[in-house]
C-alpha cells in the first residue's frame, strides 16, 4: 500500500510567501519513503512546479471542475491543470461540500473526469458533529463512499477520512475514533491509501500514523510550516518503519 503525506494549504499565501515556503520544503523533504505532495492555491501552481521541479515533492491542486472546457466562469479545467504540473487533486473536501455546496454526484462527475485526465485522486469523507451525535457517522460516510466512486476503479484513488468537527479545530479525532472508521473504510476498500485528516500536526503524528489502517495523511494548518510539515512526514516514517 502507498504511503501518501498531503499539504493542503486552502486559501492562504501570496505568491512570494508560498514560493518561500515551497523552496524551504523542496531543500529540506527528500524521502521516498513516502510520497508528499503539495496542493497551493490555483495561481500558485505554475510557480511552485518550477520549484519542485528537482525536489521529490509532486504537486496538487484543490478542486477542479469536470467539464474540458467552454463556458464556465471561474473554474479550473484537468487540462490546465495538467498544464502546470499537477498530477493530484483533492476532491470532496469538506470546505467544497458544506460552503460551496457540492454534493456526491457532482462529486462523482469530478472524480471520474480527473481519472479520466490519469490524476490521483483524493477523495475526502467525513462526518459532521451533528450526524456524529445522531449515530450517523458510519452511514454518512458510507454513502459518501459509494456515491462518490460509483463507477469509478479504484486505481489511483486515495480516500481520506476528515471528520469535519476536527478539521481546523486544532484537536483531531482521537485514536478509537480513527481506527474505527478507518477499519470501517478498509472493509469496502482493500486497495486504497486512507489517509486521516483533521488537525494532525507533528505532535499527534506518530500517535495517529500508529493506526495500522491509517496510510497518511491530509495536513491543513499545519503544513503552512515547512518545518512543521517535515516532522509530520518525519513521524509518520519512523512510526510506520518504512
Ligand atoms: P487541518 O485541515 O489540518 O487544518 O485541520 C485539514 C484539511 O482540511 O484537509
């Protein structure tokens, strides 16, 4: 199974800040242990594909939309994409379903498209603290699952568990809560990478990478500090031993 440790840097950075904080990552992260990958906002892909351009680090983007191309005003097409470097994009964050209200057959468009175009995917799941509170953690996920790959091979795919109540919060789900749902995941995906998302930082790597179904992971905040975001993968190495 591969090993896949994944910044998403969300809406943060100018152009310099990120270039800087790229180059730092691209000197100090050379394993191959794992695979890292970085998805910067759109405009910064171009720029930061010459910076990883020697560097291990493979580049991703945050969404984009299905359709090749025409008139869609203010989206992003794989072939653009494909254009500047990227070869993963994360689908299905949280932030996509529950702000921008994207839901699990427009979710299912995107992903068969990006695995059309040859992308790693990066499907997140995830539930709310409400539908954790109302016993509905297993179901929603399940169904987040099963819409958002139905027909779709699962070459390629990586699943990542992100309850949304600890996204951001600075708190991730403890390790019961993690293992069980990932376990859960496991049993209708044999093949895929589940990476656990969710307030991971370099202290609760190890914990968290000690879950034996846990694959790696999805960093937010954390990866916006390129020594921070070594650690994490640091961790998840030596606790894994791979
Ligand atoms: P966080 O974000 O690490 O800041 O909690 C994770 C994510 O949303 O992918």
């Amino acid at each position: 199974m591969k090993n896949i440790v994944a910044a998403n840097w969300k809406m943060n950075f100018d152009i310099d800040k990120a270039q800087s904080v790229a180059q730092k990552m691209a000197e100090i992260i050379n394993t191959k242990a794992v695979d890292v990958v970085v998805c910067p906002p759109f405009t910064h892909l171009d720029r930061l594909d010459e910076v990883f351009s020697s560097s291990v680090i493979k580049l991703g983007a945050q969404n984009m939309h299905f359709e090749e191309k025409g008139a869609f005003t203010g989206e992003i097409s794989l072939a653009m994409l494909q254009s500047v470097g990227c070869e993963y994009v994360i689908l299905g964050h949280s932030e996509r379903r529950h702000i921008f209200y994207e839901d699990d057959e427009f979710i299912n468009k995107k992903v068969k498209s990006a695995k059309k175009h040859g992308f790693n995917v990066i499907l997140c799941v995830g539930e709310t603290l409400e539908e954790r509170k109302n016993g509905r953690a297993f179901d929603v996920v399940k169904t987040q699952l099963q819409k958002g790959l139905d027909g779709v091979d699962r070459q390629n795919v990586i699943v990542a568990y992100e309850p949304v109540w600890a996204i951001g919060t600075g708190v991730s789900a403890d390790r019961d809560t993690i293992e069980e749902m990932h376990k859960f995941i496991r049993r209708s995906e044999n093949d895929v990478p589940i990476l656990y998302g969710g307030s991971v930082k370099a202290k609760n790597a190890a914990e968290i990478a000690s879950i034996d179904d846990v694959n790696g992971f999805l960093v937010g905040s954390a990866s916006l500090d390129a020594d921070e975001f070594k650690k994490i993968i640091d961790e998840f190495i030596k606790t894994k031993g791979v």
